[in-house]
C-alpha cells in the first residue's frame, strides 16, 4: 500500500510538471518584437547581416596587422548603398526603427572607410568600429525574425 501511495504520488507530480511545462509553452521565452518576414525577406536580412560579420572581422584583421587597406575594403562592403542597390523586397516591411538603426550601422562603417583611407591611427578606427556595434547589440536586442506562412 506504501508503496502503491508512493507510486500515486510520483504519477501526479509528473503530471503536474507536464501541465507545467504546457503553461510555460505558451509564453515565449523570446520576447523580442517579431519582424514578419517571408522566406526571401529574411534570406535577405541574414545575408546583409553575414556580411556586417565579414566587415567586422576584416576591419579587425586589418587593425591587427596595421593595414589599412584591408580595413578600408572590408568596411566598404557594409558602407550604405547606393539607391539603385536597394532591394525592392525589403520595401515596407521594416519599422523605422529597424531601418534607422540599419542605416546608421552602414554610416558606421562609412566612416570607418574614410577613416582608414584617410590613414586615421588604428586606436581611432577601434573606437568607431567599437561604437558601431552598439547599434548591432541594439537591433538584436530588440527584434527577432519570424516567418509568414
Ligand atoms: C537593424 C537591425 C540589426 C542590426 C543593426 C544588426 N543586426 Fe544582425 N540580425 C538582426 C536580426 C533581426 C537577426 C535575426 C535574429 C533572429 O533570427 O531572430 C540578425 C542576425 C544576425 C546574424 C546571424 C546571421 C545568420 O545567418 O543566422 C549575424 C551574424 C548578425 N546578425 C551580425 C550582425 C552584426 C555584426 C551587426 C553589426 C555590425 C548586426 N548584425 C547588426 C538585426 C540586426
């Protein structure tokens, strides 16, 4: 009888920790504002921020060898594009948030571009790739993409 009790008990907690477990489910644990996109779209999102990626380790090479030609080449690829570049399926899906804090990544890494064609010292180019990446914490922080079916 003990142990059947014993047993009664075990059932019951599990089937509470399953309710538990249901309850916790419906409550997400990411709770970042959601950028509906379509497949296309977030391919897009990705491959733009690949390549923020890219520049960041080139830029970073570039500073640990001082040479500022590979820094400049490397934040060039992420410098704001020319509106005839722009993607026409991006057009209406970003909160101005989003956009603007894309926008000023891109600035970012323009001035980096200048900086180093300029042949600023390497400690300032640091500062301004370090004060750029406030802007990606900033984004990640606050959006996550989902898709739309
Ligand atoms: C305007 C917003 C925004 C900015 C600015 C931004 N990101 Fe992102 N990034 C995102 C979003 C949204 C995702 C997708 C997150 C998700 O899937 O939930 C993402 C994902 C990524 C990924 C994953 C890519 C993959 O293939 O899965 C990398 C790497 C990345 N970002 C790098 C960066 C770097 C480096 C910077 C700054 C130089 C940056 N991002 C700036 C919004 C941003």
């Amino acid at each position: 009888m003990k142990f059947l009790s014993s047993a009664f008990m075990l059932i019951t907690a599990n089937l509470s920790f399953n309710a538990g477990s249901a309850i916790a489910a419906e409550e997400p644990l990411d709770t970042r504002e959601v950028l509906l996109l379509t497949e296309e779209q977030r391919e897009h999102v990705l491959d733009e921020m690949n390549g923020f990626l890219s520049s960041v380790q080139g830029i970073i090479e570039g500073i640990a060898e001082n040479d500022l030609e590979i820094v400049a080449e490397a934040a060039a690829e992420s410098s704001p594009k020319k509106p005839g570049e722009m993607a026409g399926i991006m057009k209406g899906v970003r909160p101005l948030q989003f956009k603007s804090m894309g926008a000023e990544t891109r600035k970012g890494f323009l001035q980096i571009t200048e900086q180093a064609q300029s042949g600023a010292r390497t400690e300032e180019i640091a500062s301004t790739l370090h004060e750029t990446m406030n802007y990606c914490n900033a984004c990640h922080a606050t959006y996550q993409i989902q898709l739309k079916d």
